[in-house]
C-alpha cells in the first residue's frame, strides 16, 4: 500500500470574494487561481499568499477557470453565459466568446493551450480557438441531455461528466465518443496522471474509478458527506491517492488500491467543494466559503 505523507495547513488565505467557486493550480503548481461570486479572478502565489493581480470583466460569478500551458492567458467562465480569454501579465480580456445559451459551468484548455473546451447547463461543450480572432465555437458537441457538470482534457481525449448521469470520452483523433450511464448524478469527473483511469464524484456520496479502456469498475470510495454540492475530486501526484471534500468540512485521502481512508484533513465546518492538487509536488489547495488553505508536509528545520 502506497504510503502517504501526513498533510497539515501550511497557509489559509481570506480570498474577499464572497465565495470562492474554484481554486486551480497553475500548470507548474507555483501560482493559483481563485474564481469568486464576486465577479472575479485573482492570481496568488498561495506559498507566500501573495496576491498578484485580480481580472475583473465578468457580469456574474466566475465559476471556473484555467491557465494556459506557458501561464500567459487565463481562461475564464461565468454564470453570465461567457468564456472569457484574458492576458495575465495585463489583465485584460483578449476575447469574450457568448456561444451558450445558458450558465457556463466549466472550462479547460487543451495541451498546447491553442483550444479552451467549455461545458454548459445548456447541455452542450463547446470547443473555442483562442489562437484565431474567431467568436463562435470550431464544435459543439450535443450528446448530453442534461448540464455538464466537468470536463478534462489531453492530448487527445476530452471526459466530460454531466447531470444526466453519464460519462463521456471523446477521442478526438478518431471522432469516438464512448458513454457510460453511471446510475447517479456525477458532480465531477478527473483522470488518473497515467491516463488508464478515470474517477467520477457521484451524489450517492461515492467516489468510482473506472479503467477507462475496458470501462470496467475497478474501486469505490466513500466515507465523505456530498449532500447537495457539486464536490470535486483530485488525485495525488503519484496517482496513489484519491482525494475530495465533503460538505461536513472535511478533505479524505483514499488509497487507490485498497480504497481505505488513510488520512482526513479537517478545513472547517462548511463545505469544501474545490480542490486542485500540485502537479509533482505534494500540495494540494482546497476552497471553503471564502478560504483557500494550502496544504502540505512541512519542511524540517536542520
């Protein structure tokens, strides 16, 4: 059984956004972003809790967002129905895309960063070219029949989760799509680093993992509490932890083998519904009202 470090609170920071809906790592881990109900972005060094520039635009709450693979562009989306590219350095929108016909729930780029994905409660995933000056999306895809609650993306392959209860995963080489009907309201879906598997958050207060070539359930986790939030999950940089929140306030860590609860983090009393974990390091972020707390394994003074 794969050993896990003991995590404890390094930092907490007071974002002053309300609420915070999503708090992402950069693609190396040494900045973050924290979507907020108050219509905004902000960009932190959480490891000195510095923050570093705020991106206002938005007409509504920012409900999720991504940097991109070289942390110069900022992708954002709103319940104000919007994408929204931004220049990080600036500040500024370089694009605003309106192609949903509702609430944008999630959003990603694509590896080279040449492409943001974005799924909506209008049921549809739209693929944005943030390269061309184009405004309306390269694809849309209409497969779910209900909100689209996750996305993930690589090099190839786009997994979305939605409300309908299924899973999808497109590959996109091909112009594949493969669906699973999971039998519970999936809240989010993530994939191992490895790319063999696939974790989905369910609202039986489950967590499954699937081998995402044959389908098959290989584990499932619970413990924790979803009640009626939209939990995330997240996976440790070595692929031998799940991880999620729960709404009593608490972060588990399950083994990935055995599914037996090795560690549980205590953040409060609220609900911790966002959570992003360090791509190599062991850090992790998690989101609670308005607090951020950065965990860790403290260093050892010599």
């Amino acid at each position: 059984m794969a050993e896990q470090s003991v995590l404890t609170k390094i930092v907490t920071i007071t974002c002053k956004q309300q609420v915070v809906r999503a708090v992402r790592f950069n693609v190396d881990g040494s900045y973050c972003l924290t979507c907020g109900a108050d219509k905004k972005i902000k960009l932190w060094n959480p490891h000195s809790q510095i923050l570093l520039k705020t991106y206002g635009g938005h007409a509504n709450e920012v409900v999720d967002a991504a940097g991109s693979c070289d942390s110069s562009h900022i992708i954002s989306c709103s319940s104000d129905k919007s994408v929204i590219l931004w220049d990080v350095t600036t500040g500024q929108p370089l694009r605003r895309y309106r192609g949903h016909a509702s609430s944008v729930t999630c959003v990603k780029f694509n590896e080279e960063s040449t492409m943001a994905v974005s799924g909506s409660v209008d049921n549809t995933v739209c693929f944005w070219d943030v390269i061309s000056r184009r405004q309306e999306p390269v694809q849309i895809l209409k497969d779910a029949k209900d909100t689209i609650t996750s996305i993930q993306v690589t090099d190839h392959e786009v997994l979305t989760s939605s409300v309908d209860c299924h899973m999808r995963l497109y590959d996109m080489r091909v112009g594949k799509m493969l669906s699973d009907y999971i039998g519970h309201i999936i809240t989010y879906g993530s994939m191992t680093h490895d790319g063999q598997c696939y974790i989905l958050s369910c609202t039986d207060n489950t967590i499954k993992l699937f081998d995402k070539d044959s389908g098959e359930l290989l584990n499932t986790f619970s413990g924790h509490d979803s009640k009626d939030f939209l939990l995330e999950n997240a996976v440790n940089e070595k692929d031998s932890h799940i991880i999620s929140g729960s709404a009593t306030g608490e972060i588990f860590y399950w083994d990935l083998v055995s599914s037996r609860c090795t560690q549980k983090l205590i953040q409060g009393c609220k609900p911790v519904v966002s959570l992003s974990h360090h791509p190599t390091d062991n850090f992790l972020l998690s989101s609670s009202e308005d607090e951020v707390v950065l965990w860790g394994v403290p260093k050892m003074d010599n």
